[in-house]
C-alpha cells in the first residue's frame, strides 16, 4: 500500500502515511513504539475502569501502532495521550481516533509556539542590527 493515494479532501491518507513509515522502520523500531503504545492501551483501560486480558491488549496496541506510527512521534505519545485524556468526556476507552485528534492539536499548538519562537528571534535581530545589541524587553 505505498502508492500515494489521496482522500477526497486531496490529503494523504492515514493509511498510506503509517505504511509508508512502517516499510522503512526497522523492527527494533516497531516493536518499541508497539511497547510504548501498549502502557497507552493499558492506561485508556486503567482510566476507565475497563479490563481486558493481556493478549486483547496486546491486539489493540498493534493495531493501534500500524494506524498511528508515522504519524505520532513516539517521543510524543505520553503527551498526546495524557492531552487526550484531559479532552476526554466519556467513560468510554480512549481511542486511536482519540490520539490522532489530540495529535493533530498538540502538533498546531507546537508549530505556532515554534512560529512565535522564530518571530521573536527575528525581531531581536532586525533590533540588534538597527540599535546595536541589548535588547532586553522579551
């Protein structure tokens, strides 16, 4: 599934984009955001007071991983889920849905923040460069 195909608002897929991903990861690198996604499958069941055996779990975080690797860093996957939680109003598990939507949040929250950086940096050089360094009201 590698060919580029593209959904009808003319983006990639989330399908297309993990299998991509998963084509070139190595299998030290699936197995280990399958490991991290696991304690997230285990704490959306813990927090909401569901239970499932281990090997449902384990179903779950693979599954979960094969939508979502390469799309959630897994560096970031604590985040996102814990900003999922706090946007969570069921009783119901939190989901790979879930995830990807406070992904894409946490992603438009970094970039501005990472925009805003940039900008201010910007400023401090057209003022360093216009009055000399010192500028000190940031």
């Amino acid at each position: 599934m590698s060919e580029n195909y593209r959904n009808e608002n003319g983006g990639r897929s989330m399908i297309t984009t993990q299998s991509n991903a998963l084509e070139t990861a190595s299998q030290n690198e699936i197995d280990s955001y399958q490991d991290r996604m696991l304690t997230i499958v285990n704490d959306s069941l813990e927090a909401s007071s569901q239970m499932a055996t281990l090997p449902e779990k384990l179903s779950r975080a693979k599954a979960w991983s094969r939508l979502l690797f390469g799309i959630i860093p897994e560096q970031d996957l604590r985040a996102v889920f814990e900003a999922a939680f706090v946007n969570h109003t069921g009783t119901f598990p939190i989901n790979a849905y879930d995830l990807k939507d406070a992904w894409e949040e946490f992603d438009e929250q970094r970039r501005s923040r990472l925009d805003h950086e940039a900008w201010e940096r910007r400023q401090q050089e057209i003022w360093d460069k216009e009055f000399g360094e010192g500028r000190d009201d940031h």
